[in-house]
C-alpha cells in the first residue's frame, strides 16, 4: 500500500503562485510514475503533470510553462510549483501514484487550489 498526502493548496490571485506537496509513505517499490491530477467543478479529473523514475516529465498543454513538477526522493515527496496562475486552474488537485509491478493507481484526498480573478 502507498499513502499520498497532498498540502499546499489555498486560496490565489490571478498571477499569483502556489506549490503543492505530496508525501508519499508505505511501499514505494517499483513506484515508476508520480503525478498530479486535477478536478474542477463538472469536469473530469485530468493530468496535469507527471514524472518518471527516469526523471522525465509530462504536462498538460494548459499548464507547460507554467508549472514545474519535482521530486525529493530521500523524502519521498512530489512537488508541483504553479505559476501565473489562472480562474480556470481553480479546482481539487490530486496527487497519483502508479506501480508498474501490479498496475496499481494510487491517490490522495486532494487539495483545493482556488485562484481569484
């Protein structure tokens, strides 16, 4: 079992910045993917971005240069650091674990980011 813990979320200005974190605890072999996942009101959760045991990255065309996601692996945390943030970045982010070993998908309870126009 892998637990994730999402914090960092708040309440933004347009513009404004915020950095998520997500500790990771439990069984963390073969954990090859860590993300982050978002979910607005009346939509579907969506990637936003994610990064590999190889340490290469994936982000959504809405968020690329505007976000960065990193990793501290003697922590076992995955951060996303969001930039010039937008209205429509506001909504529950979550943070995502995958096991390549067993298929396993794991999440966090989420935090909300809501950014003010």
């Amino acid at each position: 079992q892998v637990q994730l813990v999402e914090s960092g979320g708040g309440l933004v200005q347009a513009g404004g910045s915020l950095r998520l974190s997500c500790a990771a605890s439990g069984t963390m072999f073969r954990i090859n993917s860590m993300g982050w996942y978002r979910q607005a009101p009346g939509k579907q959760r969506e990637l936003v971005a994610a990064i590999f045991s190889g340490g290469s990255t994936n982000y959504a065309d809405s968020v690329k240069g505007r976000f960065t996601i990193s990793r501290d692996n003697a922590k076992n945390t995955v951060y996303l650091q969001m930039n010039s943030l937008r209205p429509e970045d506001t909504a529950v982010y979550y943070c995502n674990a995958y096991r390549d070993l067993d298929g396993r998908t794991y999440w966090g309870k989420g935090t909300l980011v809501t950014v003010s126009s």
